[in-house]
C-alpha cells in the first residue's frame, strides 16, 4: 500500500517565485518537520519556488 502526502507551502510574503516564508510560515515548517520526522519518504515532489 503506498500513501500520498500533498502539503501546499507554507504561509508566504507573495506569489512571486522569490516569495519568502513569514514567520508565521518559518513556524508551519517547522511543525511539518516534526510531522515528518518519523515517516520513511521514498521521493519528494517539490517546486523550484523558494516559498516551496
């Protein structure tokens, strides 16, 4: 069985390609960080985006 995890970035300054994080965002990472700490990923999927 394989699970999908689909995670939109974090709370961002813009749209723009060079948007950056908030603090509010730099947090939410943060605590998706600790979500993930413990689950084997085999691949991730990311934008080139700097919010992603």
């Amino acid at each position: 069985m394989k699970t999908y995890y689909i995670v939109r970035h974090c709370q961002s300054n813009g749209q723009s390609e060079d948007a950056y994080l908030t603090p509010q965002g730099i947090a939410q990472s943060h605590a998706l960080a600790q979500f993930f700490s413990g689950i084997h990923l085999n691949k991730i999927i990311s934008s080139p985006y700097k919010r992603a």
